[in-house]
C-alpha cells in the first residue's frame, strides 16, 4: 500500500513542469512544508533534483 507521499511528491514534481508560474510557486513551497515535516523521507529525497532544476526557473517567484 502507497503512503499519501508516495502519491503527493510525484504529483507536485509534474507539478514542477507546469507552464503556469504559480503553481510551480507553490509546488515548490508545498515540497518544502512535506520536506520540513518529514526530514529525510525517501519520497522527499527523490525530490531534490527536480527542485534544483526549479532554481534554474525564468519566473522570478519560483
């Protein structure tokens, strides 16, 4: 059985993509209230990469 973060981080890693600003805004902020929450969690850990592409993002709010 998933654990609602083996749901929820995918989902906001796609989110990640997404060509509205905001939501990749509050995509990011959403993995760092999970990351803060549950520190060293596997689902979070696999998030890094695509929150280190984010720092690369045109929008200046990202």
């Amino acid at each position: 059985m998933q654990t609602k973060l083996e749901d929820e981080i995918p989902a906001l890693i796609n989110a990640l993509k997404n060509n509205n600003e905001y939501v990749r805004k509050r995509a990011v902020e959403a993995i760092g209230k999970i990351a803060e929450a549950n520190p060293g969690n596997k689902e979070v850990l696999e998030a890094i990469p695509a929150l280190i592409t984010a720092l690369k993002d045109k929008g200046w709010s990202v």
